[in-house]
C-alpha cells in the first residue's frame, strides 16, 4: 500500500467533514 495514498484520502475526507460544517454552521 502507498502512504501518500492513505495521505490523500484522510485529507479529502478532512476538507469535506470541514466544508460541511461551515456550510451547515
């Protein structure tokens, strides 16, 4: 498995748990 791969997915999940909380908010 690549790290960056891992990297990027909890980074993407991040930014959107992010966006949605300043959209709701």
């Amino acid at each position: 498995m690549d790290n960056r791969n891992n990297t990027i997915a909890g980074w993407v999940l991040f930014a959107g748990i992010c966006a949605l909380g300043l959209t709701i908010g």
